[in-house]
C-alpha cells in the first residue's frame, strides 16, 4: 500500500507543476500585447459576423454588425497607427468602404465580400506584426 499512496502523490504533483507552467506562460505576456490581440480578435469576430450576414443577403444585419466594428476600432486604432501605419490605413479605407456600400440603398454583395475579406486579411497582418 506504501507504495500505491507514493504513486498517487506522483500524479497529483504532476498536474499541480502543468498548471503551474501554464501560469507563468501566461504572465510572460505583455499587458499590451494582450489587449492588442483580444481587440484584434474582438474585431476579427464582428468581420466574420458581417460577413456571414452578408453572404446571406441580409443587409440590414450586416449594417448592425458592423456598426460594432468602429466601437472596438476606437480601442486599438492609436497602437496599429504606431506599429504600422501601412495597416492603419488600409483598415480605415476598408471601413469607409464597407460602411459606404452598406448604406447603399442596393449593396453589392461581391463588393463588400471582396472589402470584408481584404479588412480580415489587414487585420491578421496586423496581429502577426
């Protein structure tokens, strides 16, 4: 039995030390970097819902959608403005673009595809720089 009771202790040590080693991966993150990349992904994730509204047709709901986009921009545009202002500027053309065609009175659906998709790829350079 004293030697099942050893084995037991080994296993239950084993996870403790895993969370442990999770733990710090995490606090070797910069605050910064980790808010850059939830508004990333913040961003990312009104993208895909506009998309996805869009592929539908339902114009409306994809105006919805992306009126949250400018909401998270305003937390994260002064940083990728910094960190490149290539990105920076090809986001906000992006955007006028988007926005412009979803107010249109007969958006065109391979337009704002094509402008979407552009935004999403713009955005994952940026997360990656």
């Amino acid at each position: 039995m004293g030697c099942t009771n050893g084995e037991q202790a080994t296993i239950e040590t084993t996870p403790a030390a895993t969370a442990n080693t999770t733990s710090n991966s995490n606090v070797a993150a910069s605050p910064a970097s980790t808010a850059t990349t939830t508004a990333n992904d913040g961003l990312l994730a009104v993208v895909a819902k506009t998309k996805t509204a869009v592929t539908s047709g339902d114009f409306v709901q994809a105006k919805k959608e992306f009126d949250q986009f400018e909401d998270v921009w305003k937390e994260v545009e002064d940083g990728i403005k910094a960190k490149s202002r290539d990105n920076y500027e090809a986001i906000e053309k992006n955007m006028d673009e988007i926005s412009g065609e979803l107010k249109s009175t007969q958006p065109q659906k391979d337009k704002l595809l094509t402008a979407l998709q552009s935004l999403e790829t713009t955005i994952n350079a940026v997360s990656k720089s």
